[in-house]
C-alpha cells in the first residue's frame, strides 16, 4: 500500500473533493496509473473498439498528404504516452528532429519511450513527465524546428467543451504561434456501435474502471469495497457524450485518507465522458481554442477525423 504522504497531492484532492459532492465524480486522467495503462493499451485491441483501429487507418492513408504539410525536422509534441501503433506512423510520415511525449504517469511514459527510441535509433527522445493540462515547459534543446503537437485517440472527447477549448488554448501557448496540431476526433454514430466500444464482451473497459478504485485503494489509504461496483455505460444524447460511471450496487460505508463515504444502490461515480462531434462542430471547437484547421481527414464511414490545424497569429474580428 502506498503511504498518504507520498500519493500525488492532487490525485487525493480530486478524488476526496469528487466523493464529496451531490454528483461524484474523478477526474478521467487518474485512470492511468501502470495498470490503467496496460488495461487501455488491451482495450485498444479490442474488436468492439473501433477509434483506434480507423485512426490507424487514416494515419496511414494521410500519410503522404500530411509530409507535405509539415516542414520536415519538426518538433513533435505528443500530449499524452506515444502509441506503440499511431505514433511511430506519424514518426515515419515526416522525419522529424525530436519527439517529447507528455505523460502523467511516469513508469509508462518511460517505457513507451524507451520503445520508441530503439524504434527511431537515430531520433532525439525527451520524455516529460507532468500533467500537459497543467503548464509544461518543454526541452530548451529543441531549438527553432517547427512544434507540431499530436493529440490522437479523440482524447479531446474526455473534457467538456468548456475544458476542451481551455485545454486547446493552453496547448497553443506550450507551443507557440506558427506551430501545428494534428488531433483526432470520435464521431457520432449510431448506439449500437458506440455502446459495445466502451462495454466490451470480454469486460476489458470494466477491469480498466474498476481499476481506479484498486488505485484509490492502494495509494489513498481506501477500504473501498470495489465488488460493490459496476462499470455501467450509458449514451448522453443531449450532451452528445458516452459518460462511464461507477454504479453502486448496494449500501456501503468506506473511508479514503482518513474520510469516510457512504453510497446507496443505485448512487454512481461519473469517471470518464467521451464527446462525439459532427464535421462542423470540431471544426469550431478548434476555432474557439484558437486553432485555425488547414486540413482534415475521415474514413469512408465518417466514423473518426484527422484533422490539422495551425496555431495562425490571432486578429482582433472585423
């Protein structure tokens, strides 16, 4: 079990704070300690799972488009552990000068580096451990090369839009004005392919939701009885989001650092949202984030988009 004293600060207000309120709710990041990752990368595989797969896809169809876009020797940024799949196709595309992937968690990233790095022998690779919704200052060495930061996997669908545009303009500051952002975005779809994508038969996506709790468990100091839980999945037409709870399957008492809880069948804990955009509308959140889109890419389903955007100099509206 690891000690109260040396759990991240933030992970135990989160998690206290989120249990605390009328609508309980951690934040989706916390997902990701090596477990989460390992489980994550497992779902990935999966054959309900469809992003992964189709962005893949369309990472290697936009390939030559997308060297001709990109000035050769950038700077690739990537906001969250490299994809053992996507990034090193990205990587091939363009020929870059230096690869920073920006993770949390800091036993995974060093090993999706690692990997990466005896990939790409000849490739300079810097990984940064922090949390990239938080400032990052990234490698002095980098020198001039164009940054392009790559956000693949529709994480952008994690945050609400009101955090997704915080978060795109925050990206625009670590990277500067004339750089670039190649980011994927899930579309809407009929339910019955997006439900089985978050509720697999073989339970992968329910061990990985489960799994927060084993983690709050283990570095919180909790007794929280996780066989009391289920991973309950459930598709937001109005919000157009999949929202992942933690739904409660009868009464219990439970303390996390020294605090206790009580839930009642039926309460949930809302862990992960997962927002799906029509052509338009990603086009305008990246707007409002101060992203100008320059170039996207879809499959022949309209089922996942590519899309590249620069960060142009920003001009007071005539």
């Amino acid at each position: 079990m690891k000690l109260q004293g040396t759990a991240d600060p933030q992970f135990r207000s989160d998690v206290l704070s989120g249990l605390r309120g009328p609508r309980r709710a951690i934040p989706a990041r916390w997902f990701y300690d090596a477990r989460g990752s390992e489980l994550f990368d497992d779902i990935t595989r999966l054959p309900e799972y469809y992003p992964t797969r189709t962005e893949t896809a369309l990472l290697e169809s936009s390939s030559s488009s997308l060297a001709t876009l990109i000035r050769p020797g950038a700077a690739v940024i990537e906001f969250g552990a490299g994809s053992a799949t996507k990034t090193p196709l990205l990587l091939e595309a363009i020929a870059p000068s230096a690869y920073v992937p920006i993770d949390i968690s800091g036993d995974y990233l060093r090993m999706s580096a690692d990997v990466l790095q005896s990939r790409f022998p000849s490739l300079k690779v810097i990984p940064v451990e922090a949390d990239f919704t938080g400032w990052v200052e990234l490698p002095a060495d980098l020198g001039a090369a164009e940054r392009l930061g790559f956000f693949p996997g529709s994480t952008i669908g994690n945050f609400v839009p009101r955090s997704s545009v915080d978060l795109l303009r925050h990206m625009r500051t670590i990277l500067g004005e004339g750089a670039k952002l190649l980011i994927g975005f899930d579309r809407i779809k009929p339910d019955n392919v997006l439900i089985p994508a978050y509720d697999d038969a073989a339970g992968v996506t329910a061990a990985f939701n489960l799994n927060l709790l084993n983690r709050i468990n283990r570095e919180l100091d909790g007794d929280i009885p996780v066989d009391a839980f289920v991973h309950d999945v459930r598709w937001n037409d109005m919000q157009s989001r999949i929202e992942m709870h933690l739904r409660c399957t009868r009464d219990i008492r439970f303390s996390v650092a020294g605090e206790a809880f009580a839930m009642h069948a039926g309460d949930s804990i809302h862990t992960e949202n997962s927002h799906k955009y029509d052509l338009r509308g990603l086009r305008l959140l990246l707007r409002a984030g101060s992203w100008t889109p320059i170039a996207d890419f879809s499959d022949s389903n309209d089922w996942f988009t590519l899309v590249l955007a620069e960060a142009a100099p920003l001009f007071a509206a005539p």
